[in-house]
C-alpha cells in the first residue's frame, strides 16, 4: 500500500516537473491579438475618426466601472442611453488627450498580456519624437473579452489615475450625489447636446 502510494505521489510530481511550460509563440499570439483592437483605435483617435474609435470601446464594461451597484440596476434600455450619451462626452474628454499624446509617435513598443480582475491589460511604450529627444510614454490599457473580440475599456497614463476614474471621480459621481439616475441623464444630455452642436458648427 505504502509503495503504491509512494509510487503514484512521484509519478505526480514528474508530471508537474515535465508538463510543457507555456509557449512563446502562443504568448506572442495573445499579444498580437490585443494589439489588433488598440491599435485601429489609437489610429482612429490619432486621426480624428471618433466614430470609428468608439466601435472598440465596450460601453457597458464603462458603465459598470463608472456607475457600480446602480449599473446592476439601470434598465437596458437606460443602459443603452446612458452608453450613447456617455460616449459622446468621453470621445470630448479622453479623446483629446490621447491625441496629443499620439501626435509623434515614431514606435509602439507592447509588454506581455495580463489578467487582472477579470479584465485583460497590456502596457505599451509610445517612443514620441520630440525636438531635442526622444521620449518614451507608457501608457496601460484595459480590455474587455466577449468570445475572441477584444473591446477597449480604459487607459492609464504612467504616473496619473485612468481616464474613466478622472471622469467617475470629477464628473459621474458628483451628479449622481446631487440628482441621482435622473439628474445624471439630464446633464449627460445637456453635455451632449452642447459638444455636438459645437462640433457641426
């Protein structure tokens, strides 16, 4: 009994020992496939196709971050609404930003893929071309994953907090403190309705 017990615990750990360790190939797989997304949206804001931009940002994973228990609780067609509203503030606030950022990009250098909070992340390096120097700017990125496609949810400048907590903190949770569900969509809409007739003028 002893030896057959013996026997199996070292079969076990041999096991351990000789299972292949993860692929490089597969690693660079995983990083080219969320590099495919961040890249046609950073190309897109670079050169001003909002619209485009906007089609590889998961809404409602910015909804849950930004809104938490009352997201749970907003209807789908107040999600939906709130989602298209939102989005047409975050491209007049985080847009701009990120473009000045990606203006003289020369090279875009991509870490490993990560997991966190059931979220995917990868850092990227922006080599800028700057007049006397180069500059390198990290900028960290979080992803959504529904099936195989990829969707962006946030962005972290190196040395500041993301874009969606800058806009929780200044904007989303002060409205919500002072008018609730309804007094949020009435200014998201005011907000709105303001950038986008600013915009066709």
């Amino acid at each position: 009994m002893y030896s057959a017990l013996r026997h199996l615990s070292l079969t076990l750990v041999l096991a351990g020992l000789l299972a292949p360790l993860p692929s490089s190939a597969a690693a660079k797989s995983s990083v080219r496939k969320v590099k495919k997304p961040i890249t046609v949206f950073v190309n897109a804001v670079r050169y001003g196709k909002n619209d485009v931009a906007l089609k590889y940002v998961d809404g409602d994973a910015q909804g849950a971050f930004l809104l938490g228990d009352e997201w749970s609780k907003a209807s789908p067609a107040q999600k939906k609404e709130f989602i298209s509203l939102f989005h047409v503030l975050f491209s007049e606030i985080a847009f701009p930003k990120l473009k000045d950022n990606l203006q003289k990009i020369e090279t875009i250098l991509y870490g490993d893929v990560e997991k966190v909070d059931g979220f995917t992340e990868i850092t990227s390096t922006l080599v800028v071309l700057h007049p006397m120097k180069k500059q390198e700017v990290k900028v960290r990125y979080r992803l959504s994953k529904t099936g195989s496609k990829y969707r962006l949810v946030d962005v972290t400048f190196e040395g500041d907090a993301s874009l969606l907590t800058h806009i929780r903190q200044d904007q989303i949770q002060p409205l919500m403190k002072e008018g609730g569900w309804a007094g949020l969509m009435t200014q998201l809409k005011a907000r709105a309705t303001e950038i986008e007739a600013k915009n066709k003028g």
